[in-house]
C-alpha cells in the first residue's frame, strides 16, 4: 500500500467541490488516513512549493494557495499516487479529459482545483510538512475485500 498526498485547493474549496472531488477518490477504492481544512501560511506554502522559488509563477501560486482554506489528505491504496494522479488529470483544466477532476470540474489553466504528490519520495515530505506525527492513521476497513481481490493472498 502506498500512501499519498492531496491539497483541494482554495477553487475547490470556494467552488463547494470538496465532497464532490473526495467522493472521487473514496469511490475509486481510495482509503483516506488523515483530512483536515486549513489556511496554509506563507511560511509553509514557501517550503512546500520551493523547488519552483525561481520560476516566475510562484509569487501568484504562493499568493492563491495561502489566499483562502484548503483541505489537505492522506490517501492510501495500490499504487496510490499513480491512481490520484490519473483521477485528477492534465494539469491544465482546459486540456484535461473529461471524466478527470480536472477535466469534469475546471477550464482554468491557472486554478486547477487539486495538488497530489508526483513520487513517493514527494508524496513523504509533504505529508511530513502538513500532518504531525500521529495524524495520518492505520485502520482496516471493512470493505477492503471488496475493494481489492485478495484471493491469492495478497491485495491486487
């Protein structure tokens, strides 16, 4: 199982999205481990996005995404950041596909809706910069069997 992580940006949230968008990933099969709204501060929105500290887009994303709330996730499944990825579709609203997050719910190519990690090695830094230690959880879920076939012994 892997575990991932997802930003529903300040347009989802404004949008009134956010159930729509989680229902997404709970539907695909998706276990949500660790969920809150937040107000990301500046200080954290520099460490999350400072690999684009050079590029010129990143004063306006560092000022949309501590603009308004967000509701930050840990997700976790097979191959969860593949999934999340392909969930959530193009970047650009206006060339994602429909049936994506992106392509159903955005036409913008400058809010797009939601972050999710592009690699595990991601996915652990951003977990560890949004939830404490504790926060993101282990549980079993009763569905699971139906979620993943584990006939031969192991989740497939």
């Amino acid at each position: 199982m892997e575990t991932t992580f997802i930003i529903l940006k300040p347009d989802a949230v404004q949008r009134g999205l956010s159930g729509a968008i989680i229902s997404r990933f709970e539907q695909k099969g998706l276990q949500i481990v660790a969920m809150k709204l937040m107000k990301i501060s500046p200080e954290l929105a520099a460490e999350h996005y400072k690999d684009h500290a050079a590029k010129g887009f990143y004063a306006g994303l560092v000022r949309f995404m501590t603009s308004e709330p967000v509701v930050v996730m840990a997700l976790r499944g097979i191959d969860a950041i593949t999934v999340c990825r392909n969930l959530m579709g193009a970047t650009f609203g206006s060339k994602a596909a429909a049936g994506t997050i992106r392509g159903d719910f955005g036409i913008s190519n400058s809010f797009n809706l939601v972050h999710g990690s592009d690699s595990p090695e991601a996915a652990v830094r951003e977990l560890g910069l949004f939830f404490k230690a504790g926060e993101v959880l282990d549980y079993k879920r009763a569905g699971d069997c139906w979620v993943y076939d584990t006939s031969g012994g192991k989740a497939e």
